[in-house]
C-alpha cells in the first residue's frame, strides 16, 4: 500500500512537471512567433523628429507615391513593436546593430535601404519619378 502510494505520487509530482515545460516551450515558441519578421512588401521605418525622414515624407508627400507605390510606414521611436521588427530586418539583411537608423526601408526583394539618398533613390525608382524631382 505504501508503495503504491509513492508511486503515485512520483507520477503526480512527474505529470506537473511534464506540464510546466510543456507549457514553459509553448510560451517559447509563441514569443519567437511575435517577434518573427511578418512578412511583407516595401515597409518605410522613420522617426518621428527624425529630419532626414521629414524630407523623405515630404518628397511621398509632394510626389504623391503612395498612389504609385504600395508601401506601408511604420514609426520607429516612439513603437517598440515596430522598432524590434525594423532591427529584426535589419539583422536579416546582415547588418550591424550600429548601422540601424532611420529612415529605412525594407524592399519588396528582402534588401534593406538606410539613409536619405538611397531611400529617395529607391522611392524615385519605384514611382517613375525623375531623378531631379523633388
């Protein structure tokens, strides 16, 4: 009987076990999960005060390239989510963790774009818009 009773006891004790790490790895899994790069096509990542980004708004603005080019925008400095998805680009573009600013553009061919220039280049292109546009 008293056998018995320690069996029962250790399967209980094991089965609570079992459970937390089974529920510790889906935690795991669904974290990995939020945090995985979704994918998409063109994403513009600015910073809010940022003025290279001002000038780039300013130049979709005025070009009108949102009605030529689909693109979503995605604040960065004030939106952790949307920062940690930005470097999580950045990281599979195989840049540096110092190289990360804004503005930024992750392109619909998986490359990552940081800076005005080449932003603007890509934009530019994407659009049809002439080189001396502004």
């Amino acid at each position: 009987m008293q056998n018995k009773k320690l069996w029962i006891i250790l399967g209980g004790t094991f089965l609570i076990i079992a459970a937390f790490v089974a529920w510790g790895l889906m935690e795991e899994k669904q974290a990995r999960k939020e945090t995985a790069v979704p994918d998409a096509s063109i994403i513009y990542y600015y910073g809010e005060e940022c003025p290279h980004c001002k000038v780039i708004n300013e130049f979709l603005e005025k070009n009108d390239v949102a009605s030529k080019v689909s693109f979503t925008k995605k604040e960065v400095w004030h939106d952790q989510e949307n920062s940690a998805e930005m470097q999580a680009r950045a990281e599979s573009c195989g840049l540096d963790k110092n190289q990360i600013g804004v503005p930024f553009v992750y392109t619909d061919e998986g490359k990552c774009l940081i800076g005005e220039p080449d932003v603007k280049k890509f934009f530019s292109e994407k659009a049809g818009i002439a080189e001396e546009a502004e």
